[in-house]
C-alpha cells in the first residue's frame, strides 16, 4: 500500500486502485505547488471548502472519474458536471469491484449529511473519518470491520483532538492509524506525536 499525503485530509492511497480522500489541493496550504493527481475514485466526505469538492469535480470533469459520497453531494456534482455517485449510511455499496461503507461522522454540512467512508479492496480495508468528534458507533465499525489503516483528524476545534482520538483507535482497533486535519491553521493546532506517546499508555 502506497499513502501519500498532501496535507490536511487529502490522502491518494494505493491499493491497487488510486483511492483519493477529500482532495483540498486549491487553496490547502500544504500544497506549494500545483499537481496533477492521478486517481481511481474521489471520495469527499462533506461540503466544507478544506475538503476538496471544488477540486474533485474540476478532476472528475477533466478525467471522467467518479465522485463518491452522500447522495446530495452527488446530486450537487453531478449539476457542476463531475460524474458522482451517490449512497447513504448504512450497509455496503458496491462500487465496481470497490465495496464501500459511509459512515456517520458528528459534524456539519451543507450538502446532506457529513461522512466518513470504509473502503475495501484487494483484502485491504481504509477508514477515512472526515471530519468528526468521537461517537460511540465507533465500536460498531472496530467489530464490523478489519481496518487496516484509519485516517483520523485530531486538531480539535472542529473536529476530535488527540485526547478523543484516543478513545476512537481504541474502538476501531485499525492496523495503523494516521492523524490527518491538524497544523493547517491555528485554531486546528496539535501535536501528532503527543497520540504516538499517549497510546502507549493508554
Ligand atoms: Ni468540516
Ligand atoms: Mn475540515
């Protein structure tokens, strides 16, 4: 598995499919220079600018490739042009040969309800969180699911902090996890390392 980060939350992972996660490129300043990214599927977990809706239908009218989300976010893309398709929380969704979950996520949004996606591949199982506070259904997706790599914001403000995120690689059990949405500005300040330490103790 490749993972390469671009900063905030946006993940292309590689797991024999491109995977892309929440692909704020425009604007994310993280992102020095501007790059042409190669992907698979893009999946956004909700409308918030830092989270790449703009960017992925700008790279999904360009390459044809789908956008995954809630079903209002599609139906939005899909207006603006981007090939999108649409699911709801609740049991799997088949994807071509991608079998994909969305998950809540305790958050806002202003195109159906916010997100977060399990996608399976290849033997190989992602948990991108978007953007949310801790919840107890966290449990559910730990035994539902054989997570190998969760992608977990712990900034605060917005979204958990490392004190919560704690509690929610406890509940997901996943293979790694990976802090995402933290350091971008001041009010998402965090220290990853501070996770690092803390769970082993905890
Ligand atoms: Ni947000
Ligand atoms: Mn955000």
């Amino acid at each position: 598995m490749i993972i390469k980060y671009f900063g905030h939350s946006a993940f292309l992972v590689d797991i024999g499919k491109k995977i892309l996660f929440d692909p704020w490129l425009k604007g994310n300043p993280w992102v020095k220079e501007p790059v042409e990214v190669n992907a698979d599927y893009i999946f956004v977990s909700h409308s918030h600018s830092d989270h790449g809706l703009e960017d992925a239908i700008n790279i999904s009218q360009k390459t044809d490739v789908p956008i995954i989300s809630i079903f209002e976010l599609a139906n939005y893309a899909k207006q603006k042009g981007a090939r999108a398709i649409g699911g709801n929380i609740g049991g799997i969704m088949k994807v071509d040969e991608l079998e994909v979950f969305l998950t809540p996520a305790l958050h806002s949004s202003s195109l159906g309800s916010p997100v977060g996606f399990i996608v399976k591949y290849n033997g190989k199982t992602l948990y991108h969180a978007g953007d949310t506070g801790y919840f107890a259904e966290m449990k559910f997706l730990g035994k539902r699911f054989n997570i190998d790599v969760a992608f977990l914001p712990i900034g605060g403000t917005f979204t958990m902090g490392v004190e919560e995120c704690l509690f929610a690689i406890k509940d997901l059990k996943p293979g790694f996890a990976v802090p995402m949405h933290y350091n971008t500005f001041p009010a998402i300040k965090a220290e990853p390392q501070r996770l690092k330490e803390k769970l082993k103790t905890h």
